[in-house]
C-alpha cells in the first residue's frame, strides 16, 4: 500500500516517521505546504481551500489513501476533503482519541491535558470527543511557541524550559498530555518530564496503530521510501526529514 501524508509543512515529518518506521505501507509520498505554513492561526476557510488543493494534488496521484498528519486540517477540513478525494483519506482526531482510550491504567477520573495550535482547541474538536466517552477533567490549550521551538531544533535547554513554564506553571498535573500538534512529538519526553513522568499521546504512533486496526495491515516490509514534496523549498523539507530520522 502506497500512502500520501500531507501537512502545512514540516511538522507532518513526524507521521510519515512513524508511518514508515512501521513496517507496513510499500512506499510514502509527503506533501509539505511550506510557502503558506503555519495554518494553525488561519481561518476555517482558508485552511479548507489549502486542504482542498492538496485533495486535487493527490488525487493526481497513485496513492491508495490519503494520511492528514496536520491536527489543524484534520479538525477544521477532513469531512470536506473526504467528499473532494478519490482516495479514502484518515485524519489525525480519530487515532489520537482511540489512543488515549486504549492507554493502560487511564480511568474516566484521569486528568488529559490536550495542547495544539489555536485553531486546532478553538475547534474544541479534541475536547468534545474526549469528554463524550466519560472523561471528567479535561484541559486544553494553545502552545504556539513550541512550533518556532521545535523548528529551530531547540529539543531541550532554557528557552524550551522556561516556554513550558510559561504554559504550564498554573496548570494541575495532567496523567496524560495529548500532543494535538505533529512537531510537538519532538519535545514529548521533555513534557513528560516536566509533568512528571505524564504519558504522551503522538499523532504519528496513533495513526499506525488505528490504521492497522481499520486496514487490517500487517508489518511485511523491510524498507519504505519516501518521496519529499513541498510547495516551497523542497531542499528544506528534505534536510528537516533527514535531520529527524527519515530515510529515502
């Protein structure tokens, strides 16, 4: 099975690594929005119409379905996707939610704690469906100063430190931090850290796992290359995927 991943940029690299790391898909085909990222500060609008260009690219494709690693879209654009595409396409809301009802010793009574971009809690998307199965103490905010952060491969240090502090000084202690955005995989452990030793849930680890479940897929494949494209700067994305562990 050939997958598309598309993202606002970068940040999906983190999906298509774990897509990849997995096993199960024969080839990847990623593509980076990356002369019009971030989408997380755009209206619903805008980030359909972006979301629905990406559909008419893929659906130029070989593809067989279609991976929307952006919390962003996944939460503001996938119904209208869906209907535009000619591929089956997953987004990322669906996965993280199941992951967080899959987790080993997490009753209705834990504290989640659920951090994106602004859009992305302003759809109140993650807290709805989180809140509907049960859950009693639920948390959500925007922590867009990860997103620079992680860019600038600031993966620990002060300035990563005290931009936790900034967002989390007031906060309860969550059990478990829902990483609704894909860079913020990169600095999970540091989260964790901060909190504790609180579990992590990752968009990229969720998806494979749901897709596994939905597809029934198994893991046969030795290799899977992967196919860089962006719509500005490709050279870039290809040095971040590189950097954070991708392999052609």
């Amino acid at each position: 099975m050939k997958v598309g991943v598309f993202d606002s940029g970068v940040g999906g690299l983190t999906v298509a690594r774990s897509l990849q790391q997995s096993g199960c898909f024969s080839e990847l085909l990623y593509y980076g929005d990356t002369a019009r990222v971030p989408y997380g500060n755009k209206d619903k609008n805008t980030v359909t119409r972006y979301a629905l260009e990406a559909v008419e690219f893929f659906n130029g494709t070989d593809v067989d379905c279609l991976v929307v690693a952006c919390n962003t879209v996944s939460v503001t654009a996938l119904a209208a996707m869906q209907q535009q595409s000619n591929k089956r396409v997953y987004g990322v809301l669906e996965p993280g939610v199941l992951a967080l009802q899959q987790l080993e010793g997490i009753d209705k009574d834990a504290r989640i704690l659920i951090i994106a971009t602004r859009s992305t809690i302003n759809s109140g998307a993650y807290q709805q469906r989180i809140q509907a199965l049960g859950f009693n103490c639920v948390d959500a905010i925007a922590t867009p100063l990860f997103v620079p952060i992680v860019e600038e491969t600031l993966f620990d240090g002060p300035i990563l430190r005290e931009t936790m502090h900034h967002y989390f000084s007031e906060l309860a202690k969550p059990d478990v931090v829902l990483l609704g955005c894909t860079h913020f995989p990169l600095i999970a452990q540091q989260i964790s850290d901060y909190f504790d030793g609180a579990k992590t849930i990752h968009s990229g680890e969720a998806m494979v796992a749901w897709l596994k479940q939905e597809l029934g897929l198994t893991n046969h494949f030795s290799q899977t290359p992967i196919q860089l494209l962006a719509s500005e700067n490709v050279e870039a994305l290809q040095r971040t995927a590189t950097h954070w562990g991708l392999k052609n």
